[in-house]
C-alpha cells in the first residue's frame, strides 16, 4: 500500500514549539506542557544513569527534526501560502502529539527503538511498536508495526509460518527492535529456529529490514524476487544495507513449482512473482512493481505484499497502542480533536486510509496558512462525504489498491492476469496481504472477481470521484511518456461467466419479462 505522510508533525510540532512559541506565544499553555513533559523525561532519563541513551535520543531527534525542516522548505517552496496568518499554534491536536511522543520516545519504551530509522526515512521515527497475532493457531503469525508519513500511518506487517520438519518461514521482516526480536526468539523456542527469510516485493519499505532482521538470525538465508531494483537509486540492496551474515541475499524463481529451479520450502510453500513493467522508472522493459504471492499449502492461506487489500471500520491493533495519531486524524477541521472513543478511532482509521490509499481524497480540503509545521497537523477539512467513501471501500470484500489499479496494472493488464490465474488455481481460504486486515477470508473465485474488477472496470467504477487525482497522475505520465500507453486485458484472458451464474442470470431475466 502507498503510505503517507505522518508521524513527522509531532517532531515538527516540538521543533516548531521550541523557535516560534517563546517568541509568539502569550499564556504559553501548551509550550510549557510540552516542556514539562520533555523536562520529565530528561530526568528520568537521567536519574537511570542512561547517559548515553539521552545522548543517542538527542541525536535521533534532532535528526528527526532536520528531516522536517528539509520537508518544510520543500513544501513551502512549491506551495503558495495565503498567509493567513498564524492559525493559533497551540492546539488540542499539537497537545495529543506531544503525548504521542512523550509514549514513544526511547526512554520510555526502549524495547521498540529502532537506531537505524534514518536509512528509510518513514515515520515513525525511531520507536516501532509490534502487534503480534496467531493468524493460524499453532502456524501461522503477524507482526504488525506501523510506516508512514507525517501524520498518515497504517500498519506494515511481517508474517510468520511454522515449516514441518521444524523451523520458522519469514515473510517481509520488519525492523528488528528488541520488542520484535524477542517475539519471534519464543516462536523460536517451541517451533525452531527462522530458516528463511523471504521478500517478496521490490519496494524499498518491503525489503531494507531484511539484511538487519538476518543478524538477528544469522544461520537463516534470505531471498528477494528477481529483478530486484531500489529507488531512485538503484544499486543492489546488499550495497545499501550491508548487513546479510550469509552474503549475498539468492534470488527467488519466477516460480517454486515447474520454475527454472527449486527452493528448499517448495513442497509446503508455493510462490509465483508477479513484475509489471510499462515505466520509464525501469526503462519500459524491466519491472517497475514487483510482488510475490505465496501459497502455504498446509493451512490455505495466500501470503503476499501489496496486490489486494481489504479494510474494516476499525484500526489494526497496532495503530491503537498508541491512538493519539488516529484522534489527531479524525479531526472534521482544526482544533476539533474529538475524545478518545471507538468511534473516533474508526473516523481516524477511514481518514487514514483515504489519505494512504488516495493521495488525495475527494472530501478533503488543505488549507495552507503558512505556517507548514501546524497545517500538516490539523489544516484539513472534511466534508462529511468522506463516511460514504470508506464505507464504499469497506463493503469489498478485497480490492486492488488504487495506485495499482490506475497506474500500474493497465501497462501490464494480460501478465497480472496470467500471474492472477496461477494464484487462483491455489485451494485457498485466506489472504494475508503486508497491510490493513490480514488475515481476511477469501476464495480463488472472489480473488479473482476482485483482479477482473481492477482489470477491467474504469477507476471511476472502482474508486468513484476519488479516483480522480489518480487518473490525472496517469494522463500526465502518458504525455510525459513516462508511463505506456494503458493496454486492455486480451479477450481470451476474459473470465467467462460461470454456468451457475448464467443459469441464474437467465431465471431472473425470464421472471422479470412475466
Ligand atoms: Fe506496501
């Protein structure tokens, strides 16, 4: 799934609190919470006798601040301001993300800190908390933490399966904090030790944990998928992520079974690649997109990274440890920050998925006063239509996500539909995909009404007015010719109607005549 922009704020709030609110700030309510709070944690830091913890917290903030700058600068380079002047900067929303912060820093949850943040600079920036979760009793386990943007986080998620002859199959390993290591260390335990460590996509927030993860776990070997590329520059990820105890990572077969060769969990796991070419990005020929679906056999249930989707109303349980993002979102416009509820996380989760899966839904509205730190927070503006949007996407059953659907997928529509009809000839009944629900209930039948949907509905069919900000993306890429020219799915890889369907389609036609 394509991400956004979140956690940043809460580092841009305190960077911003720290130069502005001294100067400008008359009762200086929130400025003087904000530095109790820091003031807290400093002396607890420091009655520890953790000296150097302080030292590395410093450091990693003030990267973390560094990174917002630079992002501000680059907004308010291309961003006409109105100067509205200053909306009030010390707001409910500013003051959930100071809790936010003061919940996730290093001193308080050491456990969860991730030093090496800054080599993928997504938020949350430096502490990833995990939600682990038996997706098959006794086989099959996630580990969820979260990735964004700013203030638009949705859960990553790793996924875990016990292998016969004993031992541990890791899929898309996710940053290996303490918290997550010592969790899969219990796995460990009472099924044996991880063996292989197996990236299916080519995307860089996929595969960068693998070569940390494999210290971690220095007997297991890892795979990445064939024409493996890295964004924007692409040099081989062993290169940019030094860390693989085994050397280099081996590369996956296009597939484990009847492929060009074998992998040692063939006969309990199959996989196919799915690489969708058309992009300049990769010269035409070569894959822009890459992903890999995994058939494990044993328990039914599809592994795979980004090709579909599902949502529900309520937020993955890693987004609520610490919901203070999810209330921040849910606000209708600023300064509006409801109380924490089941309801306003739900209203944070549906806006945090427009904004992850839409870029820019149709129901929201920025309003830019110049002041960048607090309009990235809370300068949004809801129309009350943005329910019927999320209730839309929540009604499918699975969907591909809509960056997919509009840009990727119409290059390469007849290839997806072959690697499509290899994943549907799997007995399965679930999916686990790398975000939002997972795992979710599912059929060939309905993996496949769901990829002939993508394939061959218009993107106004599948995502409404909301596809629109997309579709403008496409047209552009084509006049650039950056993106091909779409091409429509061939006849003969049509999905005919089933017997049963028609069977039933021609008694209702014929009750309808009467
Ligand atoms: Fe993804």
């Amino acid at each position: 799934m394509s991400t956004r922009v979140r956690d940043a704020p809460r580092v841009a709030t305190r960077a911003h609190a720290r130069r502005v609110g001294r100067k400008t700030r008359k009762s200086g309510t929130s400025s003087s919470a904000g530095r109790r709070r820091r003031d807290g944690v400093a002396r607890s830091t420091a009655d520890d006798g953790e000296r150097s913890t302080a030292r590395e917290a410093r450091g990693a903030q003030s990267r973390r601040e560094a990174l917002l700058r630079a992002a501000s600068a680059t907004v308010m380079a291309t961003t006409t301001t109105t100067a509205d002047a200053a909306r009030a900067a010390a707001g409910a929303a500013r003051r959930l993300q100071e809790t936010y912060f003061a919940a996730t820093s290093k001193a308080i949850a050491p456990e969860r800190w991730y030093p090496y943040w800054w080599a993928l600079p997504l938020a949350p920036y430096g502490s990833k908390a995990t939600a682990l979760a038996e997706a098959v009793p006794g086989e099959v386990w996630t580990f969820d933490q979260l990735q964004g943007l700013l203030d638009v986080l949705v859960n990553v998620r790793m996924t875990v399966a016990r292998l016969e002859g004993g031992g541990l199959w890791v899929h898309n390993p996710v940053a290996p904090t303490k918290e997550l290591v010592g969790m899969v260390k219990e796995l460990e335990k009472r099924y044996g030790a991880v063996k292989h460590i197996v990236v299916g996509s080519a995307a860089i927030e996929h595969k960068i944990y693998s070569g940390p993860f494999s210290k971690a776990f220095p007997n297991a070997d890892v795979w990445l998928p064939p024409k493996n590329w890295t964004f924007p520059v692409d040099v081989p990820l062993e290169t940019y992520v030094p860390f693989y105890p085994q050397g280099s990572p081996k590369t996956l077969p296009m597939q484990s079974i009847g492929g060009e060769q074998n992998v040692p969990w063939a006969n309990e796991i199959e996989h196919a690649v799915l690489q969708v070419g058309g992009s300049s990005l990769r010269g035409f020929k070569d894959p822009w997109f890459v992903d890999t679906a995994f058939y494990l056999k044993r328990t039914k249930t599809v592994v795979l990274t980004d090709v579909m989707e599902k949502v529900s109303q309520q937020a993955p349980p890693v987004c609520q440890i610490n919901p203070q993002p999810l209330l921040v979102r849910a606000m209708d416009e600023p300064d509006k920050v409801p109380a924490n509820t089941s309801q306003a996380r739900s209203d944070g989760w549906g806006k945090t998925v427009l904004f992850g899966l839409l870029f820019n839904p149709n129901a929201v509205e920025f309003e830019f006063s110049g002041d960048i730190a607090n309009d990235l927070l809370d300068g949004f503006k809801w129309d009350p239509s943005w329910r019927a949007d999320f209730d839309a996407l929540v009604a499918k059953p699975m969907f591909v996500p809509p960056i997919l659907a509009v840009l990727a997928f119409p290059r390469r529509r007849d290839e997806v539909k072959r690697w499509s009809n290899i994943v549907t000839s799997w007995d399965f009944t679930s999916i686990i995909p790398s975000h939002l629900d997972g795992p979710f209930n599912a059929t060939p039948d309905e993996f496949t009404a769901a990829m002939d949907f993508a394939l061959t509905a218009t993107p106004y069919e599948q995502f409404g007015a909301n596809a629109q900000s997309l579709i403008d993306v496409d047209k552009l890429s084509v006049d650039l010719k950056s993106l091909e020219v779409p091409k429509p799915l061939s006849p003969e890889l049509i999905t005919p109607p089933k017997p049963a369907q028609e069977a039933v389609e021609i008694v209702l036609d014929a009750a309808s005549e009467q």
